[in-house]
C-alpha cells in the first residue's frame, strides 16, 4: 500500500509540474495549447536515452530534457506564436498529431510502440535516489519559479498580452519574444517532467504522449483553475485521484473503470464551466457576464 | 516638414482593403508640442491613419517618418519604443490587471524575466500618471470593475506612465460627461505644455476647439483641409460633409 501511494505521489508530482508548466503558457500567457504531451514526451525519451546510453544521472537527465524540450518548443513556436487563439489551438493539435506519428515511427530514438524499456533507477553521483523526492523538488522548485515569474514584471506582461495582445504591443512590448520565452519555460518544465517519468517508470512508450494526455493536462489547468498558483496542482491531484479512487469502489467492475471515469470527467468539465467557470481555486468574478 | 519642428510626418500614405479606399495620398505633419486633431465624419480612415502610422498596418504607398527616420516596416512594439503612444477607441485595458498593475505595466518595455532602468523610478511614475488621472485610490481595483469614465482615465494614466513624447489618442473623450471632459482636457493641456506633442481623433466638436492647435479634416480617406481650429470649423461645406448634409 506504502509503495502505491508513493507511486501515486510520484505521479501526482510529475503531473503537477505539467499542469503548472501549461498553466504559464495558458493561464498567463493565454496560449492555447494541446501538444503539451508531445514535450512531456520529448523530456521523456531524452531522459530515457541519456540514463540508458549515457549515465543514469537524474539532474543531468532533467536538464538535457529541458534543454531539449525547451529548444524544440522555440524552433516549433516561433513561427505557429504568428497565429493567434484559435488558430494556435489548431496549429498546435497538427504538431500533437505529427509529433505522434512521429514518435511511433522514429523506432531508433523512441523505440516505436514497444517504447524503451530498462530505464535505470535515477541516481545522483552514483547513489540512488526516490523518485518521488526528485519529483516533489522539481515541483517546489517549478512552483518558486512561476510564483517569482507572475508576480514580477514579465507575469505581468503576459497577463497583459492575455487581456489585450495589441494594446501590449502598443505600450513596447515585443509580445512574439515574451510568448516564445513563455512557451520555451513551460515546454521545458514539460521536459522536466517527461524525464522524472521516464525514470520512474522505467519504461515510456508513445501511449503517454498522446493527445488524450495534452488534453488531461488541460483539464487539470482548468478545472483547478487557470492562472493560479495552486489551481493546476489541485487539477492534477484530483483527476489522478479519480481512476484510483473509483477503483476501491466495489460495486464498478474493473474493466468499466474507464467508462466511469470518462463519464465523471464530461460532467464535471461540464458543471465546473457552468458553476465556476475560472476553476476550482480561479477568480469567481472571471467569467461571469459584465 | 520634418526633424525638430515636425517630428512625425506622414507623406502620401495610402493603403485599400479590397476595393475600400480606406487611406488615399495622405500627408499630414505633427507641428511639435502642438495638439492636431483628426476630424471627420465615420469612415474618413482617422483610426486606419493611426494603424498605418503605428505599424498595425502596412501601407500600400508612402510612409511614415519619425523625426526623419522611416518608421516603414517596424513593428507596433518598435513604433512604442520610439516614443510614440497609442490610444484605443475600444480602451483594450488590460481588465483582469488591477489600476495599478496596469500603469506599471506601461513602464515595463522589456520582454524577458527582467527590466532594464530604475525601479524606483518606474514605481514613481506609475503614481504620478495615477495621481494626475485621479486613479490613486482606485490603484487595486481591477481594470473591468471600473465605471466607464475611469477606464478612460485609466487608458490615459497608461499612456502618461509610458512616458512617450507622441500621443495618437482615438476618440478619447467621447462617452465622458461634462465635469470628467473638463478634467481630461487639464490633462491633456498639462501634457501639451510638457511638449508632448498630441494627435487626437474626436468627434466632440467642443472638445476639438478647446485643445486643438490645428485641424486635418478628412473624408472617405483624403485630407480635405489643414488649418486652425476657427477656420475648419466655420467652414460650412466642411460643416455638410461632417454631418452627412451632402449630396451623394
């Protein structure tokens, strides 16, 4: 039970820093994305070959995982930034689905759908170390920088360019510079994230990266609440606790686990944008009519 | 018509959407520390003039040039960094910020996880612009719980925080009453004596003819007349054409 829960925690942790990365670029930043799951992904694999081919250091893991998720956010961003709301969503469900196929095909990196498997325990300098205290320090950490980045003077730029993208513009602000720099934290937040799974798991295939998995980690941004600190985590922790909450209740069979569970998701996605549009910890006075 | 006198030209600018001659051969100059105003009736191409001259838009023909320098090809944000300032009809506040957060935010050019300058001294003009737009007590309400007449005050404390030397302002006293009028007329009479040199478009004829210096009337996107605020305004075939008295 001890290593369940723990297993759990991890879990958590890991997709709390992805719900709090994707919070940067859509809670702040109003950058609509639904390819977060293609840098988590990214991180994962560069995490997974680094640890396999090269040494199972996990700082070094997670910073070759951000550098490449990051990197490659900046390359794909910047021309698809040129497009605003909804053309970006677009624009970034084509990279989610390309990324996919890609991820399936590119068998000598990724190791296509059988994915890589023996992903050595992470360690740092030489002595293993549990994956859930890595992953609850990135998350601290990951927090203590968005928490420093909102409050400060580039939060406040990115809030502006969500409220009123011309009107920043107008005031100074090179508003392509500030969303790629957005972009590039929060994907490299997602590599992050992708190399502690890869770690933790010991095995990653391209079943994690999918689209459904850009688009549960928009649901935990939302449903706890876009541009907010806690919201996201809170979105994390509880549509991760559900599947394993609605499997100790005796009377659903195992195997409509899944239907349940996408059922209770719909109806609350549903409730929460009629009731408390802004999420569960957002501001209730966003959404309402003037 | 260009350098210390005239720092933003505009010559022959033009510019169409679709068969729509929204900007044809425009050449206006802003006469330094001066207010001109952009009058005519809807549709004259006022704001698409602002647009093309801010780099929201790109001109078909012409150009813009600041204090002699092109401002062709440059983008809104590098347009704001040479010192020039827009407003918007539609205010485009940035409504879930707080008053405050909002004047502060006009001092912050910078893109990346810093900013260049002092502080202290941004801080300092935030409450000033605040403090001349009568916003102070207003600092930490959000800009969408403000009543109308303090959002725009509040376009225009964002404006004076940005410490720009050019003002394009569109309509910005229409839909205030009279006590508010008067205060946003001090306003813009204290900048002007600052130097600020002001291009306002306005349809308040009474507003045009307290702070204009000069009038550019124009129509369906020609430049009909330049010239001071009396003689624009007396002029009755100007008159016909504003408030839509014209034969077709």
């Amino acid at each position: 039970m001890t290593a369940y829960l723990a297993n759990l925690a991890t879990l958590a942790a890991i997709f709390g820093i992805l719900a709090a990365t994707l919070n940067v670029a859509v809670g702040y930043a109003g950058i609509f994305s639904v390819a977060h799951a293609v840098f988590f992904g990214l991180g994962a694999y560069a995490g997974a070959q680094l640890a396999l081919l090269v040494v199972p250091d996990a700082l070094l893991a997670m910073v070759v995982a951000a550098l490449v998720a990051g990197g490659l956010s900046l390359c794909l961003a910047l021309p698809a930034l040129r497009v605003r709301g909804e053309y970006f969503v677009a624009a970034s469900l084509g990279l989610q689905m390309m990324a996919t196929t890609l991820f399936t095909e590119a068998k000598g990196l990724t190791g296509g759908m059988g994915g890589l498997v023996g992903i050595p325990r992470p360690m740092i300098l030489g002595v293993e170390v549990p994956t859930l205290a890595l992953a609850l320090t990135a998350l601290v950490l990951i927090l203590l920088a968005t928490w420093l980045m909102a409050r400060g003077s580039f939060g406040r730029t990115l809030r502006a360019i969500r409220d009123a993208e011309s009107a920043a513009e107008a005031l100074g602000k090179n508003i392509n510079a500030a969303k790629a720099l957005a972009v590039a934290f929060a994907c490299a937040g997602a590599g992050v994230a992708g190399a502690l799974f890869a770690l933790h798991m010991s095995f990653v295939n391209v079943e994690s990266f999918t689209l459904d998995q850009s688009v549960l980690i928009m649901a935990m941004v939302i449903v706890g609440g876009t541009g907010t600190l806690w919201g996201p985590l809170l979105g994390a922790v509880l549509l991760l606790s559900l599947p394993a909450g609605l499997s100790f209740l005796p009377f659903i069979p195992p195997t409509e686990i899944g239907a349940v569970q996408q059922i209770l998701y719909g109806a609350a996605m549903t409730l929460l944008m009629i009731f408390r549009p802004a999420g569960l910890l957002g501001d209730m006075r966003t959404g309402r009519k003037a | 018509m260009s350098g210390a006198a005239h720092p933003l030209v505009c010559r022959d600018l033009s510019i169409s959407f679709g068969g729509v001659k929204a900007v044809q051969g425009v050449s206006l100059a802003l006469p330094a520390g001066k207010v001109l105003a952009l009058v005519g009736p809807n549709g004259a191409g006022k704001t698409t003039l602002f647009n093309l001259v801010t780099g929201n838009l790109r001109a078909d023909a012409g150009e813009a040039t600041l204090d002699g320098e092109s401002l062709l090809g440059l983008k809104p944000w590098q347009v704001a960094r040479r010192g020039v300032a827009r407003s918007f009809q539609d205010l485009r506040l940035f409504t879930h910020m707080t008053v405050r957060e909002n004047a502060m935010s006009a001092t912050e050019r910078g893109s990346w996880f810093w900013q260049a300058g002092d502080a202290k001294a941004r801080a300092a003009r935030v409450e000033e612009a605040l403090a001349a737009t009568g916003l102070s007590d207003l600092a930490e309400s959000r800009a969408v719980d403000l009543a109308y007449a303090e959002r725009k005050f509040l376009s225009m404390a964002r404006i004076l925080a940005a410490e720009a030397r050019i003002w394009l302002l569109d309509e910005p006293a229409s839909g205030l009453d009279l006590s508010s009028r008067q205060r946003f007329a001090g306003l813009l009479r204290a900048a002007n004596a600052r130097g600020i040199t002001i291009c306002l478009i306005e349809h308040n004829l009474d507003v045009v003819a307290e702070l204009a210096d000069e009038i550019a009337f124009l129509d369906r996107g020609v430049v009909l007349a330049v010239g001071e605020p009396q003689a624009i305004l007396r002029d009755k075939a100007l008159a016909a054409i504003y408030f839509g008295e014209r034969a077709a």
